[in-house]
C-alpha cells in the first residue's frame, strides 16, 4: 500500500513540474533561511553549559540607589566576592574579573616588538578551576603562584610568539607591569561568555589588594554548593551591604545572582560587564519569529497550490473512492505527496544553506560556521522540521481534497468549491499583508538609521581621530607628543582626553549644597587642550578651559552642560560662569564655560550631566589624545601621524580609532537589524510571488476556454490580460488595507526605543503599497499575458 | 431466484438555496440476481440518481433499499465503501480513468483498495486484460487510447474483483455504434456468467440487450418492458 501510495504520489508530484518547482523553490529557501537560524539559536541558547560546574555558578550584579536611577549592573566594588566567600557558607568559591586598565585596550611590549590588546583580564586564580581552564603547558595550580605571573590561551601564544614556546618569557603591560608567562590554556571555547585571551593575577596589582566597597568595576562570580535555595543567598548577600558599608556609601542596595547560563542571552537590562560575547534573546525571539514567517509563507504557496490543483485532481479522487478508497486512504495518499516534496525541499534547503552561510555571516555579523550545520540536534531538527512542514502544509489541501465525494464524477453540474477558494484568496492576502509590513517595517528603520546619522549630535565627530596615549611612560611623553602633533599641517586642533564621549568617563554626582546627600548623577572627563574645539562643542557662555595652569594653582575648571545648569537651576547659562560647583573631586572647583547639551552616547539614551574639567591634582590620567584633522590624504596623513608617535613614544603599540567609526558603532545592533529585516522581507516577497505566479498560471490554464471564447468575440490582449490580474490586484490591494495599520502599530513602538526618531511619514505606505502591486502584477501579468496572446483556436481545441 | 436488489419507496431530493427538486420519488422494483436490466427515461427523471443509490455512493432520502438480504439505507459512508468494493463494479459514460496510471495500473486499483496480494494482482489484471483484448496496451496511458479502448479499459476495471454487481450509466454514451455494441457485448457475456447488470441508456437499440427495461418520469416508474 505505502509503495502504491509513494509511486502515485510520485507521479503527481512530476506531473505537475511547474507547481512542484514553485513549491520547492520557495520551500527550500523559507527553510534555508530557518536552517541556519536554527544553528544560530542553538548556538546563543547553549552559552556556558559545558563547563563541569555551570549549574552552580552565578554572577553578582548590583541594584544602585535611587541617585542612580535603580540600574542593575555587573561591575561591583572588589569587596562583595571575598565578602561572600567569607561569611556564606555556600559560597564556595569566587572570582572578581577585571579587564586590564578598566577596559580600554592595553598595550602590550614582546621583545621589541609592540602589541594591542583587547583580550587582557585581571583575575582571581579560582577562575582556572571554576571555568575548566585546560592547561596545555603549566597547570592551573601553580600558574599563579609566583607573583607577576601571566598565562595566556593557546592562539594569544600563537599570536605573539607563533611555534616558539612562550613558558618563561617576559610581556610588558602598558609600560606598567613586567609579567612572565607561567601557562598556556586551550582557547575558551566560542560559545563562553568568558573571553579572555590572557589573565593574570588580580593580586599582583592593586585592585587585588586594595579591597574596598565603594568603586564598582569587578565582575564577580560566585560558585555555590550544588542544591543550594539562590533566592536565600541573595538575601544573605544583600545583608552584608548593611554590615560592611555605612549609609552614606551605601548607593547599591541589592545584590542579585544571575545564572551564568543566562548571562549571555539575557544581560540587556544589565549595565557593563566585560564580555563582547552578549547576546539578546530579543533578537533570536524576532528573529525566530521572522524565519517562520517566511516558512509559513511558503507553506502557503503549497496549500494555495495543491488545492487550487483540486479540480484537476478531483477526477482520480472520485475514481479512487469508487473504487472504494476511503478517506484514510486518500488522506495517507496527499501525506505522503506532500511528504516526499517537503523532503526535496529540505534537502535542498539544507545543501543551500551551507553555501549562503558566508553570506549570512556578513549580513548578521554572527560567526555560526559548516560545523554548527552538521550538529546532531540540527540534523535531528531537520527531520522534525520535516514533519512538521508536511502537516502544517499538508494538511488544509489533504483534508479538503479527501473530503471530495465520488458523486462528483456522475454529477454534471461542476460547482466551483466556494469554500476552498475563499481560504486560498484569505491566504493570499495573509502573504502579502506580511510582505507589505516588511517593507514598510524596512522602510521605516533605514529612514531612522539615516536620522540617527544625520542628527546633529551637539558635536561634530567626523574627523577626528583618537589616539591611544594611556600607556604613556610619562607626562612628558604625552605633552611632546602633542606638541610635535600640532605643529602638523594637516592637524587643526589636538586634545588629551581621559576618555572619548560616552566611553570611560568617571562616574560622579553633582549636588546642590555640599550636605546634600543625593545629587545629580555625572560623567567627568579629565582633558587637557581646547575641547571645544577639538570636538566642535556650541560654548554657550563663560570660555574655554585655560591652557596653562599656574604651578599653585589649586582649582578645578570645569566646562558642564546645560542639563547640570538646569539641574542646578541657574536661569541662564551666564548666571553660572565663575560660581563653585560641587562636585566630588576634592578642592574648589569652578565654572569656567557651559557648553550645549551633546549627545556624548548612543541617541537612544537621554542625555545626562556632562563636565569637561581641567586640574593641577586630577584624580585621573589622560587616555586618549583626540586629534581634529583636515587632510586629503589620508594613508599618507596616517603614516605621518604614526611615524611621529613612534618616535614620541618608541614602547607603545600605536591605536587608534576614529571618532565618527566608534558613533556609528554604537548602532551596529540595529544596523544589524536593519540588514536581517531587509533581506527576509526580500524573501518573503519573493516566495510569495511565487504563489502568485503559479496561482495566475493555474487561473489562466482554468480560464483558457473562457479566454479563446473571449478573443474569438473580439477581446484585445489587453483586455484579457486586464481580465486576468484584477482579482489578484484586488487581493495585494486588500493586503495594503490589512498591512497598513498593523505596520504603522509595530514601527510605532520599535521607535519609542529612541529619544529622537523619525516621524512616520504616510508616503512610506504608499510607496510600499506600489511596490507590492508593482511587484504582483509583474508576477501576474506574465501569465496573464502568455494566455492573452495564445491563439484561440488551440485553445477552444482542449477540453 | 433471490431478489439481489430490493427497493421500496424510495426518496431522494437535492436542496439548492432557491428550490428542492424531487429526484427520486416513491420508486419501487426489484432486481433479481443474474438478471440484465436497463433504466431508460427522459433527461432529469431521475435515472443516475437511482444508480448512484443502488451503487452506494449517495444515501436515500427515505424508504428501503435492500442489497443482498442487508438494508442498506442509512449505513454511513464506511459501510458502503467497504460493501460497494467487494460487491460493485462501475463503468461510466465518460470512463473516468486516472490520466497519470497507465492501463494496467487503472485496473489493478480496485484490488490494491480490497486487499489482493500483489501476485494474485498480476494474474487477476492480466487475465481480465487478455479477456477484453485489450492486453498489449497495458503500459499506455489513457489518453493514448480511443474512446473504445478506453472504455473496454474501464469495464476491464469494473469486472476485475468479480463483483456480483456491475453497474452501467450510459456506457456507449460517448461511443461510436460499433464500440458502442462492442462495449454491450462485453456486458452481455459479463451477465452470462452470472453478474448481474444494470445500465442506464438513452438508447432503445442498447436497451434491447437486457432482460427487462425499467421506464421512469419524474423519479419514479411508469413501465416494465419484459424483453426475456
Ligand atoms: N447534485 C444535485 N443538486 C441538485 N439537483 C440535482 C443534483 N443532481 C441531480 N439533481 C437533479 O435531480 C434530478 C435528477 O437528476 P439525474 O441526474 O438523476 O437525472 P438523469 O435521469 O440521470 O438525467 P440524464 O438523462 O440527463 O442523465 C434532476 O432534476 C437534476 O437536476
Ligand atoms: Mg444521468
């Protein structure tokens, strides 16, 4: 039986060659596409599960205070770990993690040679055993135990020393430290949220030994005893706010333990943290969301296919069931049809996937390679996709064409199935409806991409480059350097920054009376140079930051913006030039100029108090040189620029970054989104088209006597071919009217996402409203319009 | 000899939105077993309306139908399937073969749905392809076919399970009078071994092949034409 049910199916499937194409182009793409994004969610959702002890390992992320607006965060003082460790039993262990200087890329010196490097952590020695580190050269139990010991993964070795061995060699840090290597590790692997390409000990640095509860810039993991109730060690921990830090200190005031396992995918509420492996399980979800989209979509084109086939095949059902199949049988029959198309589909939507992965890679920007396509719980996940395909599409045309009763074939009158062509038109729209809100949902997100990048941020960052500095041997180093750099040509203006905007301020309050206890949060940024004009800041009153301070001259210049002048409810910006402002740098600190509110961060984020300030004591160090520059030679501008770093500062690898490159990356994620989006709403319009196009062709196959009958009356081409894409039309503009309100509900509310955004203009929906009729009614007049010139003798000959 | 077929009263009306028409009404005669009989009346009295009861492929409105000593009015669609597979056998006016199986495969159908192993299968086709002469055109598809050959292709389907029961609308209706009495032929020598025969015909020349011709009007008898 199932052989006879396999052989018929067969033939149908071959019999119909334009429908099974159709059919298997666009299935095998909307699988394609689910495919590969399958690899990916498996991947993001099988972060940190491998390691022997990723059951009982949390990290400690932090409630702030009121003042700081009740944000949770993953960096916590360097008290909280060992505190833990101390007074809860079931912690058993723990380790703070620290990326090297807080973050910005160090600097490292290899022989003579120098070296970024983004990768370098400080860390407790319990990370090794806590994180499975597998040693390849030392051992995770001596590595640490001289002082000033560094060990490094197996590709940070290959990098820096190649097949040389490394164990014993010397890496200097930032001109700072001198560090010998004591291990090397296997490289972590890809799906740990733990990145790092090289550790050494927390302990051989001050922020080791100097414990204290009050700067927050360690991540902390916790490892508990197996079995143990979290919600109670939170409390515990939480207590020990109260125990350890009085109340003025106290601005956190709750710890939480979040899974280790859930770190990576769900960190979006989470402020910092030092890993770049984070994902968001937003995205998978909509992601997720959209790949099935475009299945179903391609489901659809079966349905709307095979019933719209229904006709045709209506003759051999009646025989069939005359000859006394019964609807078992014939349900089995459509099954096993439908089965044997899905598996091609899959097939060849598998084989397509791994040669779109590179594409897919760049599109996304995700790293999934052919191994992750050959996982076993994809493989597995291809034959239930299989499955489930065959019913989800295979069910409305088996169920309705089952039902088809052998009376048919006696009966003379052939009544149209309402029914069925009711469902297939509702189907159709459903396509299109989705197509048209893809489009229009594209539209929309480049038009806010484009208004991000030409909103005028407060600052010009176009042309100015940062130039890394922090591993300067001294002062006096940084000061010729500038001076050589601003006796360049091509440089109009060179500031030394303790951080480029919304990157590494310094986290301080202002307050209105210095006994306040709450104050107005701020970023601080040390600078040195005319900032205003490095970065093109509108000074609104007072002036710039003095260039030379007198040796004894204790005050604090500060250069704010308007959100601390209106926090500190001055009536105008000139009310505050030459007045004390407080600010927790210690000394007398003044209000030199105040400067437009600038949007130092992504313009998603509101914009907060910011100061500029100049010292002779400033608690923090120069990072960073930011250089304005006017050439129109790049390449040779850069080599002069690193020929005279070179010379300045001969131990310091030379990095640098432009300013207008690090903005445009703080929107990666949605340029991100903003690519995916476009290339599946590209899909789904295509597969739908497909639909279309076997649909119009069924149409004018079905219609051929009618259109002979029409032309031997005197229809003119146009006319048949105007005759035959109405309806479609109809349908596509029927979709508009769906897809319209819904679009503008969705990109209504992906938009609030941002402070600034883009008004919705009603031409959007217009214009996509003419693409998709443009769009079907080239699908549709192409069948349309082979009918319409057919001559009308053949024609009236079938039957 | 027994009454095969025994209907009494029996209704049947079709439900449009506007109107109901009367297809079947009251009708009652019987068919014996081994008997040959034509239903002959004007165009929309009701005869394919009877042959689709009798065939039990439509349920009656009301009154009897017995088929074999069993009342078979009322069984639900699984019944009849399984008592119409092992018992009747069809033969349509417009043949109705599958276009996509060839010859062979069209006749082999009804043994795949009734259960016959596959070796058995082989020799059921090839003998009843060899009886109606039609054996070295089995792996032809219908289309390749004449009207005649198709038709003899569809009786060839119709007698190959050995129903007790074979039942004819309007076979030569789409033939030429030469297959068209090839086609009587073969359902004279059918009945001749013993298969009972009701056929449904416009023509008076075809109806002179049976025992007995049922006249109807508007859904029920008028006359009997006893011919034997
Ligand atoms: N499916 C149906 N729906 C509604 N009315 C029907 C249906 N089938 C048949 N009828 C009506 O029932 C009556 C009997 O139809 P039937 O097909 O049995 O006639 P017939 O005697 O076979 O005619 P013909 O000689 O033309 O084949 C007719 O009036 C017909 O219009
Ligand atoms: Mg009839």
């Amino acid at each position: 039986m199932v052989k006879n049910y396999i052989k018929t199916a067969w033939r149908n499937i071959r019999a119909n060659k334009l429908f099974t194409v159709l059919n298997i182009v666009g299935l095998a793409i909307g699988l394609c596409v689910c495919i590969i994004l399958f690899a990916f969610v498996y991947t993001e959702l099988n972060f940190d599960n491998m390691y022997s002890n990723s059951e009982n390992i949390y990290r400690v992320n932090m409630e702030t205070s009121e003042e700081y607006d009740f944000e949770i965060w993953a960096e916590l003082p360097n008290a909280v770990g060992p505190a833990i460790v101390k007074d809860i039993p079931e912690a058993k262990k723990m380790t703070r993690l620290i990326k090297d200087d807080f973050g910005v890329t160090a600097s490292l010196k290899i022989g003579d040679k120098n070296y970024n490097e983004n990768g370098l952590y400080l860390a407790d020695s319990t990370i090794f055993s806590m994180f499975d580190f597998k040693f390849l050269e030392g051992n995770s139990k001596n590595a640490f135990l001289q002082p000033k010991s560094i060990v490094l993964s197996q590709s940070a070795k290959e990098r820096f020393f190649g097949s040389k061995s490394a164990m014993g060699e010397l890496i200097t840090v930032n001109n700072r430290d001198t560090l010998q290597v004591s291990g090397i590790y296997a490289d972590l692997p890809k799906n740990s949220v733990i990145d790092c390409d090289m550790v050494y000990n927390i302990k051989d640095s001050w922020m080791g030994t100097d414990v204290y509860w009050s700067n927050a810039s360690y991540e902390t993991y916790i490892q508990l005893q197996p079995n143990t109730t979290v919600a109670q060690i939170e409390d515990q921990a939480t207590d020990l706010i109260d125990k350890y830090v009085d109340k003025d200190g106290q601005y956190f005031t709750k710890f939480f333990f979040q899974p280790l396992t859930k770190i990576h995918l769900y960190s979006a509420n989470v402020q910092d943290g030092y890993s770049t492996r984070l994902g968001n399980i937003n995205t998978i979800k909509s992601l997720l969301f959209l790949s099935l989209l475009i299945l179903f979509i391609a489901c659809i084109n079966y349905m709307n296919l095979a019933t719209a086939n229904s006709r045709k095949r209506s003759k051999s059902i009646g025989v069939n069931k005359v000859l006394g199949a019964n609807r078992g049988q014939m349900l089995s029959l459509f099954y096993v049809e439908t089965a044997i198309l899905v598996l091609f589909s899959v097939v060849v939507g598998y084989a397509i996937s791994f040669l779109t992965l590179p594409l897919f890679r760049s599109i996304t920007g995700n790293d999934i390679n052919y191994h992750d396509l050959l996982a076993t719980p994809i493989l597995i996940g291809l034959l239930i996709i299989w499955g489930v395909i065959t019913i989800v599409a295979g069910s409305y045309p088996a169920i309705s064409m089952s039902s088809i009763s052998p009376l048919l074939l006696v009966s003379k009158s052939k009544k149209k199935n309402s029914a069925s062509e009711f469902v297939r038109k509702g189907l159709v729209v459903f396509q299109f409806s989705a197509s048209i809100i893809l489009i229009i949902a594209v539209t929309i997100i480049l038009q806010q991409m484009t208004f991000i990048k030409n909103k005028n941020l407060g600052y010009n960052p176009n042309g100015v480059l940062a130039v890394s500095v922090k591993s300067a041997e001294s002062r006096q180093q940084v000061r010729s350097l500038t001076q050589n750099l601003k006796r360049q040509m091509s440089i109009e203006s060179v500031s030394a920054v303790q951080s480029m905007p919304g990157l590494n301020e310094s986290g301080r309050s202002v307050r209105k009376l210095s006994t306040d206890v709450v104050g107005m949060p701020i970023k601080s940024c040390r600078t040195e140079g005319d900032i205003i004009e490095t970065l093109k800041l509108n000074l609104l009153a007072g002036s710039k930051l003095p260039e030379v301070i007198s040796e004894g001259d204790s005050i604090i210049y500060t250069l704010i913006n308007e959100k601390i002048i209106n926090y500190l409810d001055y009536k105008s910006p000139n009310d505050a030039i030459g007045k004390i402002i407080n600010t927790e740098l210690g000394g007398r600190a003044i209000i030199t100029g105040v400067v437009a509110n600038f949007n130092y961060n992504s313009v998603k984020e509101d914009i907060g108090g910011y100061m500029y300030y100049k010292s002779n004591k400033a608690p923090e160090r120069v990072r960073a040189l930011l250089i304005r520059y006017n050439t129109q030679n790049l390449p040779q501008f850069m080599g002069n620029l690193q020929k005279t770093f070179n010379e300045n500062m001969p131990n310091t690898a030379f990095d640098y970054e432009f300013l207008d490159k690090h903005v445009a990356q703080l929107y990666a994620s949605e340029e991100k989104t903003a690519h995916a989006v476009s290339v599946f709403s590209v899909l789904a319009i295509f597969i739908a088209c497909l639909g279309l196009f076997g649909l119009a062709a069924f149409t004018a196959e079905q219609r051929t006597k009618e259109i002979g009958v029409r032309k031997v009356l005197g229809a003119s081409v146009a006319g048949v071919t105007t005759l035959l894409s109405k309806d479609f039309l109809k349908l596509v503009c029927m979709a508009f009217i769906l897809a319209s309100p819904i679009a503008y509900w969705i990109m209504q509310n992906w938009l609030q996402d941002f402070t600034y955004r883009t008004p919705i203009n009603w031409w959007v929906f217009v214009l996509a409203g003419i693409a998709a009729v443009f769009i079907a009614l080239l699908t549709v007049s192409f069948q349309a319009i082979k009918a319409a010139i057919a001559n009308p003798i053949k024609s009236l000959r079938t039957e | 000899m027994n009454s095969m077929i025994k209907i009494k009263d029996l209704e049947k009306y079709y439900r449009t939105e506007e109107v109901q028409t009367v297809a079947l009404n009251k009708l009652t005669f019987d068919v014996k077993e081994g008997e040959f009989v034509a239903i002959m009346g004007p165009s929309g009295c009701g005869k394919s309306t009877l042959l689709n009861i009798i065939g039990l492929l439509d349920d009656p409105d009301g009154g009897s139908f017995i088929f074999n000593g069993i009342e078979v009015a009322g069984f639900n669609e699984r019944k009849r399937a399984d008592l119409r597979k092992h018992n009747i056998g069809f033969v349509f006016q417009s043949f109705n073969l599958i276009d996509e199986l060839t010859v062979y495969e069209n006749v082999e159908l009804p043994l795949i749905y009734t259960g016959v192993k596959p070796a058995d299968r082989k020799k059921r086709v090839e003998e009843v392809l060899e009886k109606m002469q039609i054996m070295h055109r089995r792996n032809h598809f219908p289309q390749q076919l004449s009207g005649g050959q198709q038709q003899r292709v569809a009786v060839a389907r119709a007698v190959v399970n050995n129903p007790k029961l074979i039942l004819a609308d309007e076979p030569t209706g789409n033939l030429d009078s030469s297959n068209g009495n090839d086609v009587m032929q073969l359902l004279t020598e059918l009945n001749d071994q013993g298969t009972t025969v009701i056929m449904v015909t416009h023509s008076e020349h075809d109806a002179k092949y049976s025992h007995r011709i049922i006249r109807m009007l508007d859904g029920h008898k008028v006359t009997e034409d006893i011919l034997v």
